[in-house]
C-alpha cells in the first residue's frame, strides 16, 4: 500500500505550524529579558496562522478582482507608500500606506469592517519595477497587509493573485500628473 504524500498546501500549513512553534519558543526565551505588553509576537504567529488559512481560497483572478471592484461598496487598498502610489495605481485603488495602518485610520478609512476590501501590492506587477519595484516572496506586502486587516477584524479581504505583466493588463493605471 502506498503512502499519500501530504497536499501543497498541507505541507506549507505543516510548515508554518512547525515556524511558529519554533518562532514562540524563541519569543518567549527574549520576552523574559525584555517585556513590552504593546508588543505581541506570540499573538501576531497565532494571527499570522489564522489570518494563512483564511486567506487560502481568496485569491482572485485579474479578471475576478476586476468584475468585485467595480461592485458597489468595494474599496481596492494600496498599502504602498504615497509616493509609489502617487507614481501608478489601480485606477479607484484608495492609499493606507502600511505603517500608516491603525484602529483611527482604519476606522476613517474603511469604517464598516464587513467592507469587501481589495489588495494588490508590488508583487503583483512586472514590467514596472519603478512604481512596482519587486519585493522577496516572503517580504510581499499583500502578506502583511492581509494580516493587518484579519488582525484588525477584517474578514471580507480578497487579494489580487497573479503576477500580472502591466503592459497587457486589463486593470486601469492612474498616476497623479506631479508624481515623481
């Protein structure tokens, strides 16, 4: 009889589980010299894992992120920095620069945390590495930004998927005139 070979995705989750366990365990050795309660990594891996199984089946196509943006009451958020975005955007796409995120400007930004919200990041885009320069696959800012937002309550969170080459995609760019 043979041996069924754990899932991709069984074997990434086996993967993380194994990192937290490990990440915890070294927390809680560097805690111990040096407490700050506003700092919270055991909370942020246990977050982090949930906010990964979330997140599994709500990865769009081009062509699915397209169709839910122009849904009424949708916000597409671009967590770059203002002067990337600035530079070239997802046409609609509203700017919450990452370290910018909090409870207040969440609060004004996206009020009502059931809000079908819509992330995209660098990684998304090639053939534009000036607006879109790219990051580690591990350093991606839709990982972070998801994250965030599950931190935060958010749970109607999609993310752009695919690695879209911008000069053949059916997505709208918009630059602000002055941007540099």
């Amino acid at each position: 009889m043979m041996r069924r070979l754990p899932t991709l995705p069984a074997t990434v989750m086996l993967l993380t589980i194994t990192a937290v366990t490990v990440a915890s365990v070294a927390a809680r050795a560097q805690q111990s010299t040096i407490a700050n309660p506003a700092i919270d990594m055991d909370g942020f891996l246990r977050t982090s894992v949930e906010a990964a199984r979330h997140r599994e089946n709500r990865r769009l196509s081009e062509e699915d992120f397209l169709r839910l943006a122009l849904e009424p009451g949708t916000v597409v958020l671009d967590a770059r920095s203002r002067q990337m975005y600035d530079m070239l955007h997802v046409r609609g796409a509203i700017n919450l620069s990452f370290p910018d995120i909090t409870v207040e400007s969440l609060e004004r930004t996206i009020p009502d945390r059931a809000t079908r919200v819509l992330i995209y990041c660098n990684n998304n885009f090639r053939e534009a590495e000036g607006p879109f320069p790219s990051k580690l696959p591990t350093a991606s800012l839709n990982l972070s930004t998801y994250i965030a937002l599950y931190t935060y309550g958010y749970r109607n969170v999609y993310e752009l998927g695919p690695l879209v080459d911008i000069r053949t995609s059916k997505l709208r760019f918009e630059s602000k005139p002055d941007a540099k």
